[in-house]
C-alpha cells in the first residue's frame, strides 16, 4: 500500500484544496494519506517552505503547487 503525504501550512489555500483532494483521491484507491505542517519542523520549513503544498508518494517527492490527479493515480496503481 502507498503512503501519500502533503506538506503544508495554515491557513494557505492551494494546500487546503490538496488537501481535500488527495484526500478523495486515496479513498477511491485505497490509498493511506497525512497531512505534516512544514512550519513545525525547522528542516520540512527550509526544504518545503516555499513550494508548499508538496506531495510525497512514499517518502518521494511527487509534485508541489497543485494535485496531478491523473499522474498521482497513476502513481498510486
């Protein structure tokens, strides 16, 4: 099974929609998914502050700004 994470911070908007959609997203599939909030971990912070919301696919960089809804169900099959 995949583990699917996104990088995110309060109160931004684009990582609210993620959020939501990665959500639906490995429900459909049968996915695991969490949330981490990058400005709790100093390290996350300088690695994802700028590009948040970023999807890791198993620990892995997928994509950041936005959900590729078919290029992260094609990871995830």
């Amino acid at each position: 099974m995949h583990q699917v994470t996104v990088m995110t911070r309060q109160g931004c908007p684009a990582c609210e929609r993620a959020e939501r959609d990665v959500a639906r997203i490995c429900a459909e599939v049968g996915a695991e998914w969490a949330a981490c909030d990058v400005d709790t971990d100093p390290e996350w912070r300088a690695e994802y502050g700028d590009r948040v919301p970023v999807i890791l696919v198993d620990g892995a960089e997928h994509g950041y700004w936005s959900v590729e809804e078919d290029r992260l169900r094609r990871a995830l099959a």
